[in-house]
C-alpha cells in the first residue's frame, strides 16, 4: 500500500485580514510551494488576533494534520500575539529564546533592543527557529506547527529556510487546459464523466472573463503524474467536442 502524503493547514491570523484592510498574499505561495514537495494544503482558516481563538483553533487543527502553518501576529506590537498563544496551546513557557535573543541583540545598536523588540525573540520553551535572511527575527517550529511572518516577503524567505527540513510525498503533478469562448454549461457532463474515470485526482473546472470574451480553463490535479496527463488528453478532447480550441496551460491576462 502506498503510503499518503502528509497534509498541510495554514491559520491566517490577524484581523486586518479580516477587516479587509489587508489583502493575503500568502496562501498562493504556500499552496504551490507545499505541493510541489508533496505536502498538499488541504485547509485555510482565518482567523482574529483573539487570544481563545488562536489557541482553540491551533490545537484543534494540530491534531488533525500533518503540518500546520501560521502566518502573522509574531512582530514587537501589543497585538503581535501569535507566539505567546502557541506556547498556551502546547501548555509551554513562553520565554526568551538564547539564540533568537542573541541574534537580535547582535542586530540592533546598543539600547535597541527594547522590549517591543524582545517580544520577537520570546518563544515557547523548546522551540526550533526558522531563520529569516530578510529581517533577522526568525519565525518557529514547534511540534509540528510552522510559525512565519505574515509580510509576504519576509514569509516566503523563512519558508525557504524552512522546506528543506519538512517530509513531503510525491510532488503533486498539475496540467492546465483552457479554451475561449466554451461556457461551463456545455462541458459539466463530460468533465463529470473524466472525473468519474480518474477519481484520485483533482479535477477543477475555472471560468474567466476578460474584454473581448470568456471562456473556461480546466486542471487536471494529483500526485500520479502520467494519470494527470491522460486526464488532460481527456479534457482536451472533449473541449474540441464541444467547439472549443484548447490551448495549454492558464489563459493570458
């Protein structure tokens, strides 16, 4: 029997997520990212900067998968409170890390280091840290929980950092088909009959809009990669059936 691969959930945290004050730019990134070494995300939350949420929500998801991810709350301000709610979820210290505390130290000019500051070098007790090459302040593991800042850059370096220690499965294989001018309507049934004939796979039907026409763009999903490409030899087959003109991979624009 093969064995599965792990999955992954990532808790978005903060409440200018919420708020739409910010726009996530994060869950892209990881998705892709965490696919391509065989770790498939198959959850996302959101969440507020609340301290029984955080921790409710960090236990509830740590037992059910293989990896969790969390982005954001772990900066110098008041409502940066990620790190200290993951130490209360694991019934853990939260205390000065040696290493992140020395790195900080060394960073900033004498006096710098102020307490604002010494909040991004305060962990639960055992944790392992993600290096950041960006702004120094490093994210944390902790048990099987990733904790990585929210800012999009500063997020995607530490996970460099960090994915060449994280056991994956296969890659996950993806193929892309799209078509002007083919409406959903015309292909359900037979996208339903390819899914129905390739049922280990993911098989997603997306339409688009854009001046001078739509049209729809069918993916073809799955960590067996020559069962991917015959399902997309399926699908464009059967948008040719249909009138359409498939091309390969996302539309432009």
């Amino acid at each position: 029997m093969t064995e599965r691969s792990p999955i992954a959930c990532l808790l978005v945290i903060g409440n200018e997520v919420l708020s739409g004050r910010t726009r996530d730019a994060n869950i892209q990134f990881l998705a892709t990212r965490l696919g391509e070494i065989g770790i498939p995300m198959r959850e996302v939350r959101v969440i507020p900067d609340v301290r029984e949420t955080i921790i409710r929500t960090v236990n509830e998801v740590r037992e059910a998968f293989d990896h969790v991810f969390t982005t954001g709350g772990i900066g110098p301000t008041h409502d940066d409170i990620t790190s200290e709610c993951i130490a209360a979820a694991f019934g853990l210290p939260w205390e000065p890390h040696p290493e992140a505390w020395s790195r900080l130290e060394r960073h900033y000019a004498p006096g710098e280091f102020n307490p604002a500051r010494q909040r991004m070098a305060t962990m639960p007790r055992g944790a392992t840290l993600i290096d950041n090459a960006i702004s120094i302040a490093p994210g944390f593991t902790i048990g099987n929980v990733h904790v990585l800042a929210g800012v999009p850059r500063i997020m995607q370096a530490m996970f460099e950092s960090l994915a060449p220690k994280l056991r994956g499965g296969p890659p996950v294989a993806s193929r892309t088909v799209h078509a002007d001018g083919v409406m959903e309507g015309r292909i359900a049934e037979g996208l339903a009959a390819i899914q129905a004939r390739w049922p280990a796979l993911d098989i997603g039907s997306y339409p688009y809009y854009r001046m001078g026409g739509g049209g729809v763009a069918l993916v073809a999903k799955g960590v067996d990669a020559e069962a991917v490409e015959s399902a997309s030899r399926d699908i464009t087959t059967l948008l040719r059936a249909v009138g359409g003109k498939p091309v390969q991979g996302e539309p432009p624009g």
